[in-house]
C-alpha cells in the first residue's frame, strides 16, 4: 500500500487560493478580506498577497520554484498550528518572500537550535509571531538579527529557561552584553502567558530589547513589583505602554513603584488581585490618584478635570486612614485640606405618610404607606378600615389636595398591579376612596320591562 505524502505548503496554497484552470506558472486570485473563505474577483486579477494556513498539517514547502513564482508578491503569511519543525524550510520561505512584512509560525513545534542553518536577510519584515514555540533566547536572537526594521515580536506562550533567570550573569551586564540584545529594534513586546513569576525576570528579559516602549505582561504569576537602585538606565524606563491584566499583582507598593517610571502613560491592570475589593470608582481614583504622568488607563483617556478629581477623591480617602501612602502628603500640599463632603442620600423613599379619606363612611385618616406595594395591595390594606369593600372600591390619587380648591389634580387608579412608587408617591399625598354604583338587578329589570311596554 503506498505511503501518501503528508500536504505541503505548495499543494496547501494551490489548493485555497487558486482556480482549478489555473497553472503553476499562472496568477492567483487574492484571499478577500471580508470572507474566511477565499473569493475569486471577478474580471480582476491579483498576485496573492496573504497566506492563511492555519491547522494545515503542513511539513514542509514541496515544490520550491512553484512556491517562489506563487509568493512573491506575499506581504503576510500566517502558518500558526501546523508541523513545521526543520529551520532550513524556514529559510528557505524568507528566501523566496521578498516582500514580507508579517510571518506567523506560533504553536509549531520548531528546533531549538539553529544549528548551521542561516536565516535570510529580511529587510521588510516588521512583525515576528513565535507563540509557543519554546525557543531558545539565542535562536530568538539569530532570527531576530536578521530583521532590520522588525518592530513587534509575540512571544507569548513561551517556557523560557529557569536558568537564564536565576544565572547573575544574565541581562546586559551577562548573556545581552555577550551576544548582544536579541533585537535592537523592535520596541512592542509580547510576553503573555510566560510563566515568569519574578519582577526581575521579567527585567532582564526586557533588557535584551534596548527601544521596548511597549509590553504585555498579562497573565504572567508576578505577585508584586519591586524596582531596584541601578547604575545604569533600567529597563523600565523607555516603557510607555505595559499591560499588567490578569497578573498575581496584591499590593499597593507595586503601584508606588510604577509612579517613578519615567515615561509610562499608558497602563493597564484589568483583573488584578489588588483591585478586587474596590468598587469602580475607587479602582480609578486610587490609581489615577498614584500616577501623576499616567495619560491611560485600561484604555480610557484621563483628562485635566478627572485627573483632580481623582487626585481630591485620594485625599478625602485616606485623610481618615491610619496609614496613608506617600503621594498623600503630595497631594494634601497640592490641593490643601479638603472640606469634608456632605453625604445626601438620594436613594428613594419606602415609606411614606398619606392622607386616605372616604366621605360615604366619614373616614379620614392619616396612614404609613409602603411604596413599594401595588394599587391592588393598597386597597386590601384600607378596605377594612375605610369600610368599602375591595371590589366595590374606586381609589382616586391627589399628588396634593386642598380643601379649598376645587380644581385638585387627581387621577383614579383602575389598575391594580400598578406600582406605587410609579405614581411617586411622597409625604402629604391623599388617596379618596368613593363605592362604585352597581344598580340592583331588580331596578334593572323593571327598567327593561318599562321599555318593553313602551315600544308595544
């Protein structure tokens, strides 16, 4: 029985993007971005320019020459999830993708090593994606040197080595400044996910990207922030954008710390143990209050008047507190002593005392009334006392009443599931309570027999 040949990328590309007509040699229809699947533009013909090849089994290349002709005029391609493992298939796409500006090869079970396989000099490739691969720093950096103007790198998912952490010599002063930094361009670094537990992990990897500016630390186990006095410039201090969501972060210290970078103003702390206990409003003020140069936060702009707001609500909450941090002292001198805000509770009310008044049984007496019952449950609560009976009962509803005025505003209440607090009910209503006029069956049918004999 004969051995099929696992898919290629050349039989994988030929198979989505191109007609069933179409020949090796022959155009390609481009991938339409409105549509997960391909779409063939009619009366237009295009050069392929986005590869997607997700969960494709793909080993490897296949025919080189028919994938050279088909890529090259490629700008993105995204092999996320497929079986490629040896580097030299590797180089030998960045070969023949002279115009690729973003390369996926995330959750595919790539070599450690180099080994003596060169990667290809890619002037145009800006975006590196290399989640959960598990490379080494070294191979991250052998790749990376060959990208000029790469300026994002995703390496998320990713079980870096615990001895590079815990070795002295690791950082700039060790393996960065022997084999230099891993990329002295890229400035937006992806490390979610890492399981990198310790701030100064966390440092010494950033400092193997010299222009970090921004960062993704989410969901990483970092329980707290803790900055040490350093000779020369420290990591931290090109960071303007850090995403901190979802991390172990526990205390307000780690905070205080981030109030000395210099040129943060973009942070993110969604989901974050520290946080937990406080309401909305507290979770902003507390932080915005904390971080003078902050400009975002969590992705909402913070402007002059929410900055001192924030920064009054930091002083009146910790103006009672045993401890208080440092930035109060701060602020107290910025804003000075602050008044103590009257608290008005506008909450409404649920109880209320109405007048109830029947003239046909001289009824005429004030009442607590909870607003939050129905019509209905109102007129089984007076029925006893007013001495009209439930379903003989018409209730009428004044706001206000005066006996000298004759044009009172009322209105009869005829639905008994109507909730009260609806009506607004406040101190001084008065509810008016008169008997329906049922006439007697008897009256009724002298009525009809009169009409009867009339009309013989």
């Amino acid at each position: 029985m004969a051995v099929v040949a696992p898919p290629s990328l050349v039989d994988r590309i030929r198979e989505r993007y191109m007609d069933d007509d179409d020949e090796a040699g022959g155009d390609v229809m481009i991938q339409s971005f409105l549509s997960s699947s391909p779409k063939k533009l009619s009366g237009e013909r295009a050069r392929l320019q986005l590869v997607v090849l997700n969960h494709k089994s793909i080993h490897s290349i296949g025919d080189v020459p028919q994938f050279a002709n088909l890529v090259r005029g490629v700008h993105e391609v995204d092999l996320a999830w497929n079986k490629i493992s040896n580097w030299k298939e590797v180089s030998t796409m960045l070969k023949h993708l002279p115009q690729l500006r973003i390369f996926n090869l995330s959750h595919n079970n790539l070599e450690s090593d180099l080994g003596d396989v060169e990667i290809p000099h890619c002037p145009h490739l800006d975006t590196l994606i290399l989640n959960g691969t598990n490379l080494s720093l070294d191979c991250i950096r052998k790749v990376a040197r060959q990208m000029p103007v790469l300026h994002e790198l995703h390496l998320s998912q990713n079980n870096f080595d615990p001895d590079y952490f815990d070795s002295e010599s690791a950082g700039p002063s060790g393996e960065g400044k022997e084999n230099g930094a891993i990329s002295d361009s890229v400035s937006l670094i992806h490390l979610n996910r890492c399981r990198i537990s310790r701030w100064s992990d966390a440092l010494k990897m950033l400092s193997l990207f010299p222009k970090r500016e921004t960062v993704f630390l989410c969901e990483n186990p970092i329980r707290e922030i803790r900055d040490k006095k350093q000779e020369s410039e420290p990591p931290y201090s090109s960071i303007r954008m850090i995403n901190l969501s979802k991390t172990g972060i526990s205390d307000w210290t780690s905070i205080d710390h981030i109030e000395h970078w210099p040129r943060l103003v973009d942070l993110r702390i969604n989901n974050i143990p520290l946080l937990d206990e406080y309401t909305e409003e507290e979770k902003l003020h507390l932080v915005v209050g904390r971080l003078d140069k902050l400009e975002l936060l969590n992705g909402s702009s913070i402007t002059k008047e929410q900055r001192e707001c924030s920064e009054r609500f930091f002083i009146r909450y910790y103006e009672e507190k045993e401890e208080r941090p440092k930035k109060y002292d701060a602020l107290l001198a910025k804003h000075g002593q602050l008044e103590k805000l009257v608290k008005v509770d506008l909450s409404p009310k649920s109880h209320v005392t109405v007048r109830v008044k029947c003239e046909e049984t001289a009824f005429d007496q004030e009442m607590d009334l909870k607003v939050t019952k129905t019509v209905g449950q109102l007129m089984r609560q007076i029925e006893e006392p007013v001495g009209v009976a439930y379903d003989r009962m018409r209730l009428f509803y004044f706001q206000t009443y005066n006996e000298e005025d004759e044009t009172n505003d009322c209105s009869e209440l005829r639905y008994p599931k109507q909730l009260l607090h609806n009506l607004h009910v406040d101190d001084g209503a008065m509810f008016l309570v008169t008997s329906k006029i049922i006439p007697s069956r008897k009256r009724a049918q002298t009525k009809s027999t009169s009409s009867n004999s009339e009309s013989n």
